[in-house]
C-alpha cells in the first residue's frame, strides 16, 4: 500500500495478515481466501469461519474499489 499512496484503497479490516497483493489495473487489493480463514479460526472452528467467511468477507461489494479475495485453499 506504501508503492500507492496517492490511491483510495478499500482495507478489509482486521485482515493485514492476509493481504497478498495488488491488482495494479484496477487498483484492487487482493486477500488471500485461506489467510483470511485461518484469521478468523482465532476465534471460532473452521465450519464457522468458513461460513462467515463465505457470507460476510467474500460476497461484500464496496462499489468499484472492493478487495479481490484470492481463492488459494
């Protein structure tokens, strides 16, 4: 994010740990799908983070600036 200081980036909160890159067309960050899963079995099982995953994280849309999250499992 420090190479694009001039850009609006769309964050996922709580998900630093998961950020793999950035799409440089459309100046999208990019999650890794299995990261932002292991991030969240920190605080509940796998079946519900992946559930909330699916639901919450993967499906939200922010307009033209919503994160890529990578599918890596």
């Amino acid at each position: 994010m420090d190479t694009y200081p001039q850009q609006e980036l769309i964050k996922a909160d709580g998900f630093d740990d998961a950020l793999i890159g950035i799409d440089c067309q459309s100046m999208r960050l990019i999650y890794s799908a299995k990261k932002c899963i292991e991030i969240l079995m920190r605080h509940t099982d796998e079946e519900d983070a992946r559930l909330f995953y699916q639901e919450e994280i993967a499906s939200a849309w922010f307009g033209d600036r919503t994160p890529i999250f990578c599918e890596d499992y």
